[in-house]
C-alpha cells in the first residue's frame, strides 16, 4: 500500500529497556560429581566436562564424565535402595517424600528458571512461566497417585519393575527428568537418570533437592556423561526398565540393544508434526498457535508443530499474518524477561538447523526470516519459514528441531489427512476450525499420539503423551504414564 | 432498509486502487459497493485471546521505557467528566486541570481532550482555546443511543456548533443484537457526514455485545462506515474497556489497514485506572500496530482517574519515593 511509509516517519519510537533476570542468587557451583546413593562421588575416571551457556558460550561449570564403573555403582545403589526400602515401603509414605521434592523445589523455582535459562538457551519467560511449574506439577500429580495404584488398575495386582534407566534429552533438561523420575517414584521402582551432557546442571541441582528430601539413598541415583554413559546403562544387565527421550536414530540403537532381553522399554522419539488451518478457523488465534507451534523453545521441541497446512482459500491471509507476527518477535538474550526466542542449544544443533536451511533453499522453497539483530557471541537462529514447500521436500520431511517451519497448502479434508499422515512419525497435531463435528473427525483419523484442538503445545500432568510410528511407544504423564512402570497381573 | 452506503473510508480506498491500478480504471469499479453483511470478519477464540493477552502483560517495563510510557500514556487521555452532575464549574475545573498536569513537575504533556455532554462544550472550548487540548462530546443519545436519527444528528450537530473537534457517538447496542446490522452501519454513516472535518470516535458499549466475535463485527461495521476511532465503552456498563476486548478492536485495526492503508484511531475508555494497565495497552498497541499508533492522534484513553496515577509513578522514578496521594490534585 501507497500510505505503509507513513508507518515509519511518524509515531513514537518507544522501546523495551533491558530486563534482564538477576543470576546473584545462583549458587552453581564449579565442579559437580555424581550422585550415587545419596552421596556425590567423583567419576572413576577422573574425566569431567565443560557446560555452557549457549547465549554467551562461556562455561557455566565442569561436570562429571561417568562410565560404565560408575554406572554400575549407581545401579547397585539403586538396586539395593529399591529391595531394602523404596520397594516395601508403605505407598503413602512413598508420596510423602515425592509431595516433600515437589516442594522443595517449588521453593527454588526461581534459581531453577534461571538455572534451565543459563544452560540451555531457554527463554526465562518460559522457563520461569512454563517448565519449571510445569515439573513442579508432576512431581505433585505423581505423588497424589503412589497411594492409589490399586484405583488406577482396578482388579488387578500392582507390581514394581525394579531398577529403572532413564535417559533424558537437553530441550526440557528438568520438565524431563520430572516426567520421568515422578511416576517411576510413584510407583515403586527406583532410579538411575541421565541428563543430556549439553544440559545437565537442572538435574544436578534437583539431585541437591532431593538429598536435601531426605529421600532414602540409592532410591534416585543421576549419573551425568555423554553417549557412552547412556549406553553403560543401557546395556547394564540389572535394570528392568529403559526409558527414553530422545532422537529417532539412538531410540533405534537401544531398541536393538534391548532385542532379547526382559528389559522394558518406552520411547518417547522425534516427530513432524502436522498443524491444520482449516478456512473458518479463528485466523488470529490460528496464528498465534502456529508460532506457539514452532517457535515455542527455538524449535527444540518433539512436538512441535512444524508442518504447517493452511486451507488454500485463506493461506495467503494467514502468511502474510503469520510473517507480520514474527516480525513482532523478540530474539535475544534469553535472560531477558521481554525476549520471545532465544539460544540455538549447542554448536553442533544450530548447524544441524542451517543444513536443513541451506536444503530448504536448494529444494527451491521460498524463505522468509524477520531482520533480526542477533547477538555477536552465542547461537542463534532466526525464526525462518518456508513457503511452496512440496510433501516431497526433505524440510517437509525430517525433524530440523529449530524454529523453521513448512507450509504447504490443502483444499480437501481428506486431502488434509492424508497428507497429515504421510509421515514417519505420529507425535503430535494441531487441528484450528470453528467446527467442532471436524475436530471429532479429525482427530479419530489423524494417527498422532496427541491432538490439540485450537490450541498448541499445551501440556498437563493427567495428559498422556507420546507417538506412533517412529515417534516411539508408550506413555508419560497421566494414568497412562504409570502404565509403564508397573507389573500388571 | 436503504443500505447501500459508500464510506468515505470506503471511497478512498477505491480511489487509491483505480490511482494504484490504471488498467483497471473502470467506472464499475468506482460504483462497487460494500454491504455491511458483507464484511468478512473472522471469528475470535476467547481463549486463544486471553492467551495472547497475558502475553502482553508479561513485558517487563522498566527504566526508561517506562518514564518514556508514562509520559505518552499522559499525552493520550482525554480527561473525561459524563455525569447528570456536572456543572460548568465542574467542567471548567477539570480544563485547568488538563493544562495543567502537575505544574511542580515543569516538562510534563498535557493531556489530548476533555470529554464533555454537548451542553457542556461551549464552557469547554472556551477553556482550551489555543492549545493543543481538543474537545470531545459524545453524543446520540449517549449513553444509550436509544432516540431516533433524527435527534441523533440534531444532537452532533449541536455539540459541533458549540465547538466540539471530536464527536464520540454510541451504536445502537438493541439493533446490533437483533442483527440490524444494516441500521447499525447506517446510522454511523450518517453521523460521519454531519461531522465533516470532525473527527468520529465511535463507541461499541463492548459490554453489552457480550462477545469478542460480537465486538469484531461491531469494529468492522464501525470502521467500514466511516468511523476515524473505535471505542470500547461509555463508561457506564461493566465491563468496559478489558484487554481482551481492546485486543479485539487492535486487530479489526489492523486487518483494516493491512487492507486498505488507511489508519483508524482505537479508544479503549473506562476501567483504564492505573499505569501498569496504561503500560500494557500500550505495549499492546506498539506489538499489534507499531509505533505509528503511539501518538494521541491515533491512540487515546478515556479516563477520569488515570492521570493522577501516571503522575504519582512519575514523580516516584523522578524522585524516587511515592507521593501521597494529597499531592496530586483531583479535578
């Protein structure tokens, strides 16, 4: 239009003022070892690594490396924690300790926000508003159960596992372990967690919490590391159950590895997941959910909604809003209360996302990215979007894991679906009309282990969640996600 | 029902496309016509709105963007006095008042309008001649819009004899629920044509519509009758002027301009009481409009109370400790 100049010249340029989220009330410490039968011990090896802040790549602490030595310490603890104590304890008593961690770490919400900000390149908005609630939350839902197993399974005789291996990805570092340490406490069993080595230190700090719980020793066991360690326990021959989050190819590795075993396993893997625009959605609203979609974390979310499907009679409305959105977006500092996204999580993950951007542009999809300043230290993507993108392309395809989303167009309902599900995976998708007989439809053909209605990225603790397909199986949170820490007979 | 009305939004924009598009200079195009039926206004999720809006609400300002907020939060009121009570004295009162903010306080803005019943716009004007203080009656009927057209415009069109530069009429609420929408727009129209240069604000009473989808539509009508600002409320019925409902009206905005390039004016007015709220309209306007908006040409609160608040958290970041409340006068 003739007139959008005058956006420019006239009007009041009022902008934010830095506001950053005080670290003073940190206590990280330099150096943290592992946490094995409520002690910290140092790694066998001797071998510790660096973590860093991915906004600023300067080094937050050294962490321990353990190995397989340590691994099986830890298990042993756990083993013995769970026959002695943790296993014939009164279930009421059980949910004591767990409400008593929910607690406490309540009380230290703020320095986990901060924390979880620091270490992964979150957001504090959503670290503060979301994650850190968040795992509060399922730590309280869980413990409400431990005592009511028998209501959860009625007529049926509730069984512990025994030693659970969990390994946890470094996009939700605390909302993870929550999701996994919870229910499996709840329930019985005892534990031996894994944080992702780009993200450990919310773990650490819980750990802290739950030695501070008085929690019986042995009963939660985090032993930090990289690949190798996960694979220690993994292959450990003591536990019973694996649980994991993480990338498709390593959800394949262990599935192996596990082939022949009675070990029990769920995977909770990656996805593409589809985001339906259907022409009588609340467009506004629509447009919000995609960015919530894919922009939520960076991108750095299983679920994400980054296949985006519009109705071809209002798809040009919705990418000319969705672009006057984004250039609404905030990108920087992730200490800052007002930014809206913040830090690519590691080196090796923003490289990952400007390959699948660099394919984008050879498959000949048209790019849009809003001009954003980014910071000269740190990783940081923009947020981009690909339009007149086919089924075909690989963007459309594989999981970027950043905040690059794809938008293809659709003119049927059937049309819709089908492609919906012409995917690998089956995680998560996103249905936005006004119709609610359309939303039933939908969802009861969509072959995704979540479904969200006019919404997106939304998660309770009495939701279950997880996938089809090569998203994994089983499921977490809920009544479903005790399911997976017990023996039914 | 004689509906058929060309805008004069409506008109300019027809002729920036036959400028913008030669090719397509065509008398039919100059008689196309828009039936307020025909406006495509999307519908709204309430929750997906309140969402949105908490959003906003969760921007921390501080330091000098908030010194710098309060100052235009200050700079777009109109003060506003609409009682049975009110008295030239009265009015004259609230007029110093408008001149002079806080006069302890030497470089403050004064405010955009006083709001005034058209009996007293004369008293007004004859206050604020010469400054840049602009008076605003409301009118048809205000605060129910229940008389007929005719008085409806012999009531503008008094206030506009005795000086008023602004006009704020209410819509017909009953019509607009029982789907006269054509009325609705009609009557709009033609209080725009008896304003002539002045500028139309037009009040929604978002109150009684009840709904979000309710007040999208009631913009729309509004705008694409012609009006130069849409306003929320009278201040008369609860709820007034919500976020949500401002949200709501930013956006009709908006997609109005994005349309057409042609900028309206958005009044949220009533319940607007404290800074914080002001702030958060105003990071609202700034995120869904720009900054263009953030000018008391294109951005105004209806507010009687308001002021006084921005001029207590002024004088707090400029001295560093709250004032009483007996410090700040209350015309």
């Amino acid at each position: 239009m003739a007139t959008k100049k005058k956006n420019t010249e006239q009007g009041i340029d009022w902008n934010y003022s830095p506001s950053l989220e005080s670290t003073s009330h940190l206590n990280l410490k330099k150096k943290y070892d592992l946490f094995i039968d409520g002690e910290w011990v140092k790694p066998s090896s001797g071998v510790y690594f660096k973590t860093i802040n991915p906004a600023n790549e300067e080094i937050l602490a050294e962490v321990a490396h353990g190995n397989q030595e340590d691994v099986d310490k830890a298990v042993k603890a756990a083993r013995k924690a769970y026959t002695d104590v943790w296993s014939i304890m009164p279930p009421a008593e059980r949910a004591k300790y767990i409400f008593r961690i929910a607690r406490l770490m309540q009380e230290r919400a703020r320095e986990l926000a901060v924390t979880e900000t620091l270490d992964a390149g979150k957001t504090i908005r959503e670290s503060r508003d979301i994650d850190v609630p968040l795992a509060c939350n399922y730590f309280f839902y869980y413990a409400g159960w431990a005592d009511k197993l028998e209501y959860a399974f009625p007529n049926r005789k509730v069984e512990s596992l025994g030693v659970a291996g969990q390994i946890i990805p470094w996009n939700f570092p605390l909302l993870m372990a929550a999701w996994k340490i919870a229910p499996a406490l709840a329930t019985g069993n005892t534990v031996v967690l894994k944080p992702a080595e780009t993200t450990p230190l919310t773990a650490l700090i819980l750990a802290e919490i739950i030695e501070e719980s008085g929690l019986p020793a042995g009963v939660v066991n985090i032993v930090t590391g990289h690949g190798d360690t996960g694979a220690a326990i993994v292959n450990h021959p003591d536990i019973d159950k694996i649980a994991f989050t993480g990338s498709t190819n390593v959800g394949k590795i262990i599935q192996k590895a596990l082939a022949g075993t009675s070990k029990k396993l769920t995977l909770e893997l990656g996805g593409k997941s589809a985001n339906i625009i259907f022409d009588d959605a609340p467009i506004d609203q629509a447009v919000e959910g995609i960015v919530n979609g894919i922009f939520f974390n960076q991108g750095h979310v299983c679920c994400a909604g980054s296949r985006l499907y519009v109705q071809e009679s209002v798809a040009e409305l919705v990418i000319q809003k969705l672009k006057s959105r984004m250039d609404s977006l905030y990108l920087g500092n992730p200490l800052d209360k007002n930014t809206d996204i913040g830090a690519i999580n590691s080196k090796e993950q923003l490289e990952t996302i400007h390959k699948y951007i660099k394919i984008g542009k050879q498959e000949g999809a048209e790019m849009y990215q809003p001009k954003c300043s980014m910071p000269s230290k740190g990783f940081y993507c923009a947020p981009t979007l690909f339009i007149n993108v086919a089924q075909s392309s690989v963007i459309a395809q594989e999981e970027i894991f950043g905040p690059v989303l794809t938008i293809q167009t659709f003119r049927t309902v059937d049309e819709v679906i089908q492609k919906a599900n012409n995917s690998p995976f089956g995680l998560a998708a996103g249905v936005w009309t006004d119709k609610g007989s359309r939303i039933f439809n939908l969802s009861s053909k969509l072959r995704a282990g979540v479904i969200w209605a006019n919404t997106y990225n939304k998660f309770d603790p009495t939701s279950p969640f997880g996938g089809y397909k090569e998203s994994g199986f089983g499921r977490e949170g809920g009544l479903h996600g005790l399911n997976s820490y017990v023996k039914l007979s | 029902m004689e509906a058929f009305f060309i805008s004069n939004h409506f008109e300019n924009c027809i002729f920036e496309f036959l400028v913008n598009n030669t090719l397509m200079k065509s008398k039919l195009a100059k008689k196309q016509i828009i039936h307020p039926e025909n406006i495509f206004s999307p519908s709204i999720d309430k929750v997906g709105v309140e969402e949105r809006v908490a959003r906003f609400q969760s921007r921390s300002i501080k330091n000098e963007s908030k010194l710098q907020g309060l100052k235009i939060a200050l700079n777009m009121i109109d003060l506003t006095t609409l009682e049975g009570k009110d008295t030239p004295g009265k009015v004259k009162q609230m007029c110093y008042k408008a001149l002079h903010l806080h006069d302890v306080h030497p470089n403050l803005p004064s405010v955009a309008a006083v709001c005034v019943y058209p009996s007293m716009v004369r008293i007004a004007k004859n206050e604020v001649r010469g400054t840049t203080v602009k008076v605003a009656s409301v009118s048809t009927a205000f605060p129910s819009g229940q008389a007929p057209l005719d008085v409806k415009i012999r009531d503008t069109q008094f206030a506009l004899d005795e000086g008023a530069d602004e006009i704020d009429m209410v819509i017909s609420r009953g019509k607009f629920l029982s789907g006269e929408y054509n009325f609705v727009f009609d009557e709009i129209a033609k209080i725009k044509e008896t304003c002539g240069n002045a500028r139309l604000k037009v009040i929604l009473e978002t109150g009684e519509l009840t709904t979000l989808d309710n007040v999208r539509k009631a913009s729309d009508i509004a705008i694409y009758a012609g009006a130069d600002f849409i306003k929320t409320s009278t201040g008369k019925i609860q709820p007034a002027a919500t976020m949500q409902v401002t949200y709501t009206m930013l956006m009709a905005i908006k997609d109005y301009y994005d349309k057409t390039g042609i900028m309206i004016g958005m009044k949220p007015a009533g319940g607007i009481s404290t800074s914080k709220l002001a702030l958060h309209n105003l990071v609202m306007v700034k995120e869904i409009l720009g900054n263009a908006w953030l000018t008391n040409e294109w951005f105004r609160f209806g507010a009687s109370s308001l002021a006084n608040d921005i001029l207590m958290q002024i004088m707090k970041m400029e001295t560093g400790v709250y004032q009483s409340s007996d410090y700040f006068s209350i015309d």
